[in-house]
C-alpha cells in the first residue's frame, strides 16, 4: 500500500512516497521557493537517482500538481497512475488541545486546524493549504492529519500550565503545548524496542537536536514533559533560537532597544541561539569547525547548548524518577557523537551508572506514513 506524506512549510512542500508494509521510501523531494522568483523541484529516487528542476510555483496548490506530475512522470517518476496513491498524509504543526492523535481529515478536522492558526500562525496556513490542495489534486484518497504536538497532549496540567492568571488559559489556551513529537514519538518507540522492553514499560529522555532543538519525559510511552512550550521558543538552546530566558528581556530590549514586538519576536527566534551566541552560524558543523581553529564565542554557544541539555535531563529525571535511557537524534543528535559521550560522563554518576546513553535515527515522514496507513486501513 503506497502512502503519500507531505510536509508544507512557509514556502516550502517536502514529500516522501512510502511502500508501507517495506517501510520502504520510494521517492523523495520537495518544491522549495514557493511564491517566490526561482522555485525549484528536487526529486530522489532508488532508481533515477537525483534531479533537479526550475519551475514556476506560485503556491502550494500548484506545488502539490507538481508532486503529482513527478511522481508519475513517465520517465523519471515511480508510479503509472496516481490511483496507486492509497492515502496522504500530512504533517500539521498544532493541533492544539484537541487532537492527541493522528486524525483522517474531513470539513470539521479543517475547520479545527484552521482555528489554531491563532496559535500557528506561521506553521498551520501553510499546512492547510497542503491539505487542501491535495483533497482536489488526489481526489477520493483519504487524508490523514499528523500532529506535532498530539504525543505531547498526555502531559499532566501541573506540566503544562505557565504561572500567568488562569484566566489567560481560560480566553487563549495559553499553556505548554510541546512540538517535535512525532520525532519523540517515534525514536521512543525504537529505543524500547532496542532495550528490548515492551514501549509500555521504560521511561526514557528522548533528546531532538535539528534546528530546532527539544526534550522529553517520556513515561512508559506517554509524554509527561517536553521542554518546547505554548510556540517552539521556549526549552533548550537551538540553532537561531534562544531557547529559556527571562521574560524580563522582551521588554527591557523593547525600551532600550527601542524594538517593536515583531522585532523582539525575530531577535529571539531567528538571531540567537548559536547563531547569536557564536556570531558565524547556526549549522552546528560550523560551530564544530570554528571550535577547532579555537573561536571562543563558538566554544561557549557549544558549551552553552550542551549544558542546557544537562540541565533539562537533570529536571526530567526528577520528573520520571527512574531513567532507562536516553536517546539523542536529529541532525545533531545522530551525528554528533562528542555530545553524547560528554553528557554520559558528566551524568553517569547522578544515574548510578544504570541508565544507557543512545543515539537513534529519526524517521518523522515513516511514522507519518504508518499511522496514515492504519487510520485509511481501519476506514
Ligand atoms: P531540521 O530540524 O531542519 O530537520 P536536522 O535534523 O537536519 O534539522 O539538523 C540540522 C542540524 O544538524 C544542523 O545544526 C547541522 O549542522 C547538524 N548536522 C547535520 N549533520 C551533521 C554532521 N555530520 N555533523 C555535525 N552536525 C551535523
């Protein structure tokens, strides 16, 4: 059965067209520039190899026409007919309090998503629009909506309630919602099946380190912390993301910076973390390379990043007080061995030695793809 997952970002629609019961990827690109001069596809496959293509895409349905197009393109793409497509799914950002679960999408499931806007006010348009596209372009086919925050919906209130007046929840639904999850999800999943545990029995700190960067408390399968909070900001240093700091300084940078909101917004998300920190870059091989012909501020945004993930292990160890294992992934996570080594010297004698220190690869678009496969099979 062949599924069909699409990620849509600002101005971008990545997909990955899985053989599900191979767990096997039969192609893969994305359409990039979308509503921008130069869009391009890239396209991958075991057989043709990589190509590469200008084009014009003004939005995101044209972008899914084109993914259409190319994966049954007579010479280069992988399928006769489109039909061979048995479901989509989609990757969606927020999910907000109403879907702990990956979900089959109709008019109601839309109308949901489209409320969270306020919440995702970059991520969920796009997504919809993905969506959308692909209810015309893959007529008939079943679509399934794929939440990043719906592993994260198990978290207790204690977790996930700020200390601002209740009536703040009450009227905007502020609390700590948590992203990544499909991620945490999935290499939970592995780690147990790698200690050769049932997932319903080990507690495991699953650490995402890409761009941008989380952590979880993950008891016996459920989420019950995670340290991205009511918008990705919040947690752990990541590439040009702060990460924890005090809210003091939006408005202290406001007056004696004279910035806007908007610009506090962009100073906090897109020029800080190791960017900010280091000054030349938010690609941790940069930093690793700098390291190496001894930059200073790019050792401290190093040393600044991984002890914030020492920090946070600590407290979630508190929160789950018995810790099988801890497991990094993402780009930084897979690749990284030296993070991985630190923190288990530095944190073995805090956890008895009894706690294994593992690095998993992450495979979102798969898990995507199997859920999709469950909810169009039990239809
Ligand atoms: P995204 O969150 O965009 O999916 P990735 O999971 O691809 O991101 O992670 C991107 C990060 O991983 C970047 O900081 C990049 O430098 C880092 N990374 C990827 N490969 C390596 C590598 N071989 N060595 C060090 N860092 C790497």
């Amino acid at each position: 059965m062949l599924i069909l997952v699409v990620n849509c970002g600002s101005s971008s629609a990545k997909y990955d067209l899985f053989d599900v019961e191979k767990e096997a990827s039969l192609c893969r690109g994305s359409v990039e520039r979308i509503g921008e001069e130069g869009s391009s596809l890239t396209h991958e496959s075991g057989e043709n190899g990589k190509i590469h293509r200008d084009l014009s895409c003004p939005d995101h349905h044209r972008a899914i026409e084109i993914i259409r197009d190319m994966i049954t393109d007579p010479e280069k793409g992988v399928l006769k007919d489109v039909s061979e497509v048995t479901g989509v799914g989609h990757r969606v950002v927020h999910g907000g309090e109403k879907f702990n679960t990956s979900t089959l999408i109709n008019a109601e499931v839309i109308d949901t998503i489209e409320r969270f806007v306020e919440l995702a006010p970059l991520h969920n348009p796009p997504s919809l629009e993905g969506i959308r596209g692909c209810m015309k372009i893959f007529s008939g086919v079943p679509q399934v909506a794929v939440f990043d925050t719906a592993f994260h919906q198990s978290m207790p209130d204690h977790a996930f309630t700020y200390g601002i007046p209740y009536e703040l929840y009450e009227k905007y639904r502020i609390r700590k919602y948590g992203f990544h999850g499909t991620s945490h999800r999935y290499v939970a999943r592995k780690a147990a099946e790698e200690l050769g545990r049932d997932p319903g029995e080990v507690n495991l700190i699953t650490v995402h380190l890409g761009n941008g960067c989380s952590i979880a408390a993950v008891q016996k399968g459920k989420s019950v912390d995670t340290s991205m909070g009511f918008t990705p900001l919040e947690g752990l240093l990541m590439g040009t993301r702060s990460g924890d700091l005090d809210p003091a300084l939006v408005t202290f940078l406001m007056q004696r910076e004279d910035l806007s909101a908007e610009e506090v917004n962009d100073l906090m998300n897109k020029k800080s973390g190791l960017l900010g920190l280091s000054g030349i870059s938010n690609d941790m091989r940069d930093i690793l390379g700098a390291i190496d012909e001894g930059n200073a501020r790019a050792e401290l945004a190093y040393d600044v990043f991984v002890y914030r993930i020492k920090k946070y292990i600590g407290s979630y160890a508190a929160v789950l007080g018995r810790v099988d294992a801890v497991v990094l992934t993402a780009g930084i996570g897979e690749n990284v061995p030296r993070i991985k080594e630190q923190l288990e010297r530095e944190l073995n004698p805090m956890f008895g030695g009894s706690t294994r220190f593992m690095s998993i690869g992450t495979n979102e678009e798969l898990l995507i793809a199997k859920d999709t496969y469950k909810i169009v099979n039990s239809e």
